[in-house]
C-alpha cells in the first residue's frame, strides 16, 4: 500500500464504509421494529448495538489504514441520521417527552449548522472533545433505555421501575453535558478557522511563488 493511500484516501470500498452502510441500513429495521411491531425490546436492545457499534469504522479505518474521504462523509452523516431517528422514534412512541427529545434535537441541529459553516468557512479539522464523546454516549444509553423501561399500560415489572429514574439521570447528565460542551467547542472552532486561513494563504503565496519561476 502506497503512502498516499495510507495517509490520504483508501477509497470507497473499504470494510470501515460497509460497516458504516450497514448500520445505516439497521435504521430502518429499528423504526420497523419500534413502530410497526410489539417488539419494543428487540427495538431497544438493536438500537442499543447500532449506538454501541459507532466506534468500531473509526476504529477499523485507523488500525487498517483505511481512511477515506468518503468515509469522513458517511460516518459522520450516519452518527446524525442515528441521534435523529433515535429521537423521532422514541419520542414518538411516548417513551420520552417531546420536550427532552426537542432539547436533544435542537443540540444536533446547531452542530451540524456549526460544523457545515465551519466547513465552508474553510476551516481545519476539530478534535473531538472528550468530554463531548461522553455526552454522547449518555444520550445514546439513554435513548434505547427509555423505549426499553417504556410501559404505557398495565403495571411495569419492579425492576423498570427502578431502571425508569437511573434512565432519566443518565439522559438528563448527558442533555445538560452535550449543551454546556457546545460552548466548550468555540475556542477550538475559532482556532479551526485561523488555521485554515493561514493554510490557505500560505498555499496561495506558494502557489504564486512557482508560477513566477521560469
């Protein structure tokens, strides 16, 4: 394998996109199961693994060198279509109140509209905060959780009734985490953005400088 392929793009076929195409194609297994079926625990322990499986192309593509630049599109996309039905689903089956899920929706909308502006601003890359990764994983715990210890009708078993309120802490920790992070991120985006700039203006000033040689 040539350096460039190691270090830039692996291209499209690689095993960290066909498990990223995978879990997105068990988007709409969970939705089936979740809606259409009586099967709300199958529905929660598989969006539970869909949520749990999130490190596992990244983690692929760095220990086989199989980064790609369709890879950096896709993997992203599918964390956010996986936030997003998450939340519809839920909250629409009454597992949660459409109050929590609207907060949690809010929260992935300003992301992605900071992380698009950002893109097209032409700044470089942002590390993930870690704090932001446990954020995170809380409300992707938590989601699956409360369609899991959801019971509209008759009496739940003793043990949803203690799961119920340790589900709502652990939702509620990683809602309030995920919004205090967002503030956290603007120093780093700021600093994103003057790097790319002067990465831009040092390439402009190169590119003018071979272009005067004879």
């Amino acid at each position: 394998m040539d350096r460039q392929r190691v270090e830039g793009d692996a291209g499209w076929l690689t095993v960290p996109n066909a498990v990223t195409v995978v879990r997105l194609a068990c988007l709409p297994v969970f939705v089936w199961l979740a809606v259409t079926t009586a099967h709300h625990a199958i529905a929660a322990w598989f969006l539970g693994g869909i949520g749990a499986t999130d490190w596992v192309d990244g983690y692929l593509a760095r220990r086989f060198s199989q980064v790609s630049n369709v890879g950096k599109i896709i993997d992203p996309v599918a964390d956010r279509l996986l936030v997003i039905t998450s939340i519809f689903t839920v909250a629409g089956v009454g597992a949660v109140p459409w109050w929590f899920a609207g907060a949690t929706l809010a929260r992935e909308v300003v992301v992605s509209g900071m992380t698009i502006a950002l893109a097209a601003a032409g700044a470089s890359r942002i590390d993930v905060l870690w704090w932001g990764k446990v954020s995170t994983f809380a409300l992707m715990t938590a989601y699956p959780w409360f369609f899991l210890t959801y019971v509209p009708e008759g009496h739940p078993a003793r043990w949803l009734v203690v799961a119920r309120p340790i589900t709502w802490a652990v939702g509620v920790v990683g809602l309030v985490l995920a919004w205090l992070v967002l503030g956290a991120y603007v120093p780093p985006a700021l600093s994103a953005l003057r790097r790319g700039r002067e990465g831009r203006r040092a390439s402009k000033i190169a590119n003018y400088g071979d272009s005067r040689r004879p």
